[in-house]
C-alpha cells in the first residue's frame, strides 16, 4: 500500500519559500541602509519567539 501524502508539509514548505521569496525581494528593493544578515536575523529571532507562544 502507498504511503498518504503529507499534503500539512507540503504546505508549510510552500509558505516557507513563498515568504523567503518575498522577504528576499523586499531586500532588494530596500535601500542600502541596512545589511540584508541584520534584517534577516531580526525578522528569525521574532518568529521563533512567536512559535514558542
């Protein structure tokens, strides 16, 4: 018998690279007032509070 799919991962791995493309993108826009590793760390170390809640 085959496996089901996990339709739940592929979800969240689509939203993932979804937002990864937008963030990248919003990067590129951005002036260089900032570096794109500052911004990125910000932006990580507030989603893995927010997930612990």
């Amino acid at each position: 018998m085959a496996k089901k799919p996990n339709y739940n991962f592929e979800k969240r791995k689509k939203e993932l690279a979804k937002k990864a493309k937008k963030e990248e993108k919003r990067l590129r826009k951005r002036p260089d007032t900032e570096t794109a590793e500052d911004t990125a760390n910000d932006e990580t170390d507030g989603e893995q509070e927010s997930d612990s809640e």
